[in-house]
C-alpha cells in the first residue's frame, strides 16, 4: 500500500507558487478583487483566519441551528425543498389569466403577484392621476372581481401567494382575502406574503400613497392580524430589488436589507407587536446575480445577520429568515438573448445552493418586452429539472464546508454589519434614502460596474465577449400595450355600475381594521376607494426614484 501524500502547509504552497511565478507579483497574478472590495485568493486551505469578526462566525456546523447560516431544514427531504414562484405581471387581464393557468398546469406552486404602479399608489384605473401609471410593472387589478377574473377557474389549493403592491398593502391583502374566503379556502391553511414594504416601495416607485407613519401603522396592523388569524402568511416583505436592479452589489444588498428589517422592527416594536410575531412576519426579497459563489453566500450570510439581530433582540430562538429569491432582471441581455437561459439556470442553481425558502426564475426573453408562453414554459421547468433530474433537493448546504464558501459568507456578513452600522449612525434607512446616501453609493457601484466591463475586467458573453454576427433577431410585444389604460377604465366602469354606489368605511384600528377592509372588498370596494377610507394623510415622501437598469445596455446601444 502506497504512502498517502505528504500534507503541505499553506505557506509551503505560498512559497512554490511564488517560485514558478519568477518575476510575476502573486497579488498582481493571482489576487482577484471584487466590487465589494474583497481580495479573493486563489486557494483556501482552511489554515488562513477566516475573519477577525470571529462573532458573526456560525460555530454551530449544522443546518437548522442558530443562527441558521446553513439553511432552516434539518435533513433533506428527497424532494423538491423550495416553492417553484413564479412571477404574474402582464397587465392584459387576459394573458395574466392564460400565464396563470399555464404555470399552475406545469408544477408552479406560489404565484408572485405583482401588481402595477397606479394600484402601488393606491390609484384606480379610471382614475385622472392614474393615467401615466396603469399597467407600468404590473398586473392591472383594482377590484376583487379582477382578483377572481385572473384566477378564473384554477384550482388555488396548496397554492402560495406573494403579493406585490408595496406600500399598498393592506387594501390588496383585503382584495385577496376576499377571493379567498369565497372560494371557501381555510384561512389557517392559507401561506401568503402580502408584501408590505414602504421603503422598498418608495426606492421603486418614488413616492408612496400617503404618510410613512400611517402606512406603517398599516403594515403593524396586518402583521398582528396574520399572527392571530393566519398562521402561515407573514405581512411584511424586505425587498432588495430596487437596489440590485439599479447597481448596488452584494454587501450593499444585504446592509440595506438590514437595516430595512430592523427599521420595521421598530414600528412594530412601537405599534405594541411583540418581537417574536415581528421577527416571523418579515420575508427577505433578493435578486440573485452573475457570480455563482458570492450569491451562495450571500442568502447565507443574510440568514447569519438576521439572526444575530434577532440575538440582539433577546430571541436567541428565533426562526430562520425566510428568502424568496429571483433571478436577477439587471443581468439578462436583449442581444444574443438566448444566453440568458443559462444565466437563469446558473441563479436558480445558486439560489437553492444558498438555502431560498421560494425562488422564481425569469424568461429568457423578459428584456425584449412580454414573455411569451415557450421562455415562461422554459423558466419554470429550469426548476423543475434541477429538482427532479438533478435532484438538488436531496442535498442541505451543498457548498458546506467549502473553506472558500465558509470565507466568503463571513466577509460579506461583516462587510455588510460595517456598512449597516454606518446607515444606522446616519439616521436609519428612511434618513439615508431621503438624503440621497443610498442613491449615492448605488451609483457609484453602478459607475464602477459598468467600468469593469469596459476595461475586460468583467464580460458579458454574446454582448461584450463573442457577440454573434449576422444573429436572428427576437422580438416581443409591448409590455405595457397601447390599450390597456382604455381597457382598464371600461372594466371598473363596468364594475360599478353592476355594483351600485357603495359607501366605505373601515375601523380605525385592529385586527377589526382589516376585517372591515375585507367586506368592502367583498362587496366591491375598489383599490383606490380602499385607499380612500384608510386616511392615511398629509403629502407623502417622495425622493428620485431608483432606476431599472440592465448590465449589457450601453454595450447593446453601441453595437
């Protein structure tokens, strides 16, 4: 029997490299920097410290341990251990029904509902400031009949919810939980995110559908509503979206994530939720981009540091942070577009690598304009495979253990910690984004991102690298047709008139608050008459809104 081979010191290996290098500077050759600012070496040996914030370390080694960086299932399960989500935005009322039905029919489990910006602001769609809004990144849905319209006949048991109307939350949890209690689904079984999220919400849109305060007193009441009438929903959503689509980069993404989370901790705190209930309605929201092993890291370290704030909470305890993860829109290309189904494949990889709790992935034609039925067929059967041929359920924290992964996690963690502590000492999150600071530093990522591709640092195959010549060209519909303000105006038109006049009052406060919201749903009350009732009040905050951004643009426009 042979001798096993020699064990070899990290720095006996530093030595020899160093040697055949000659005249080369290992730094130079061998060092590879990152927009985060992060020297990742060529080799992780485990010898080397991991970080000197040795408090932010998971010492405990298992899944489903505190602080729960390798994940919040105990074993695997054999099966698919994520929801398949996937994404509901087309404001034609009728391909949202036909996008509905198909991906329910083809093993889609959660259905991510976003709705427009007009019904975001708490407009409706017949309504004079409406105009501009209707049907601009989402579904044109005012009414609980519109609801029941794009569910038509599907059958909704075991199907979970995420609902996307921002600030707007609560007049559209009622529009939900209306259709729901009349197709006779058991609340207590029911497992919906109704996504309140001003901040995220005010990042996107620029403005919000009244005062911060009173819209916090909203998402304070429909978190303690969900904890004493419906178990499985959680009220509030932490949404990173708007910053990665903008530019930010992974330690951005999760120090904004942070402080997000623990500024609606507070107005929870304040509104009389406990901390517990407050920690358990929150669900993290992130867009998952091009380098496979940082995104890994990046849902783990964000499991890490919500858990550590959690400690600092008192709730040593406390559940793992939820993740929906989606593939980043900011990273698909409109040239050679075809790339970006192994751009998606690659993101959901890394998104059940990293432990997301529910993940949707994109079409592969989503930059060109409204998807069409073959790149949505494509997107969720992405899933699918990896699920069932690749059988990635059947492994917990498959990047465990990788002295590489295990690194990188904690850097990002306290890269972000840094950055979070700096956000906090300026004032908190609603400071920081109202003086411009997070505007700020999310530009000069994007500025530094965009120079990285020029100079070759970075590349985009089929765009900055190998871009085909003499390719077929794809197009797709308008996402926002032509007729859908029109369409949009008749519909509620119509609707009340066969409804009659109705007067809207809901109480003032409560978990009775929300039920009064929900019969006004129930019989008919609109989105913006909903908004109406709440009196939110006063002008609402408004900064520049953060841009929607891909990384291939200014290298499409030059070619």
């Amino acid at each position: 029997m042979k001798e096993p081979f020699a064990a070899v010191s990290h720095d006996e290996w530093r030595a020899r490299v160093e040697a055949e290098l000659g005249d080369k500077d290992f730094e130079r050759a061998l060092v590879t920097h990152s927009l985060e600012g992060l020297s990742i070496q060529p080799l992780y040996s485990g010898e080397e410290p991991v970080s000197p914030r040795t408090e932010l370390i998971d010492g405990s080694g298992f899944p489903c341990l505190w602080p729960y960086t390798r994940g919040s299932r105990a074993v695997p399960s054999g099966e698919r251990s994520w929801r398949i989500c996937q994404l509901q935005d087309d404001p034609d009322p009728a391909g949202l029904r036909q996008s509905i039905e198909a991906d329910l029919a083809g093993g889609v489990d959660a259905l991510w509902l976003r709705l427009d910006r007009a019904a975001r602001l708490g407009l409706d769609g017949d309504a004079e400031a409406a105009g501009e809004h209707i049907g601009v990144e989402g579904a044109t849905i005012y009414t609980a009949a519109d609801l029941e319209a794009a569910f038509d006949s599907a059958d909704l048991d075991g199907v979970a919810f995420d609902l996307d109307a921002g600030a707007n939350a609560l007049p559209v949890a009622a529009l939900c939980l209306a259709v729901t209690a009349e197709r006779g689904l058991e609340p207590k079984g029911l497992e919906v995110t109704f996504g309140a999220d001003p901040l995220g919400a005010l990042a996107r849109d620029g403005e919000l559908p009244g005062l911060l305060s009173s819209l916090e007193e909203e998402m304070a009441t429909l978190a303690a509503y969900c904890q004493s009438r419906l178990p499985r929903s959680r009220a509030i959503a932490v949404s990173t979206l708007p910053y990665h689509d903008a530019g930010a980069h992974t330690v951005q993404e999760l120090a904004y994530a942070l402080a997000t989370g623990v500024h609606y901790l507070r107005r929870l705190e304040k509104a009389g939720v406990e901390p517990q209930t407050a920690v358990e309605q929150v669900v993290f929201r992130f867009a998952i981009g091009r380098h496979l092993f940082t995104e890994i890291a990046k849902l783990r370290a964000a499991r890490l540091l919500w858990a550590r704030m959690a400690g600092a909470c008192g709730l040593e305890e406390s559940s793992p942070a939820r993740i929906h993860a989606t593939t980043s829109a900011r990273t698909k290309t409109k040239r050679d577009p075809w790339n970006n189904i192994l751009r998606a494949t690659t993101q959901v990889f890394a998104a059940i690598a990293g432990g997301a709790d529910a993940i949707t992935s994109s079409s592969f034609d989503a930059a060109l304009g409204r998807p069409g039925a073959d790149g949505r067929r494509l997107a969720r059967n992405t899933q699918t495979i990896l699920a069932e041929e690749a059988h990635l359920g059947r492994v917990l924290d498959p990047a465990g253990g990788s002295f590489y992964v295990e690194w990188l996690t904690v850097e990002l963690a306290r890269s972000a910690w840094t950055l979070f502590q700096e956000i906090e000492s300026g004032g908190g999150m609603v400071e920081s984004l109202g003086s411009g600071l997070i505007a700020e530093q999310v530009e000069k990522s994007w500025r530094q991102r965009r120079e990285r591709l020029e100079e070759g640092i970075d590349a985009i195959t089929g765009v900055t690298d190998f871009a085909p010549t003499g390719e077929e060209s794809l197009s797709r519909p308008d996402r926002r047709p032509a007729a859908v303000t029109a369409a949009a105006a008749r519909r509620l038109a119509e609707r009340r008139e066969r409804r009659g006049a109705l007067e809207v009052e809901v109480a003032e406060s409560g978990v009775e608050r929300v039920e009064t919201c929900i019969e006004a749903a129930a019989r008919g009350a609109t989105v913006g008459e909903l908004t109406t009732a709440l009196e939110r009040g006063g002008d609402s905050l408004k900064i520049t809104r953060f841009p929607l951004r891909r990384d291939s643009e200014p290298f499409e426009d030059q070619t």
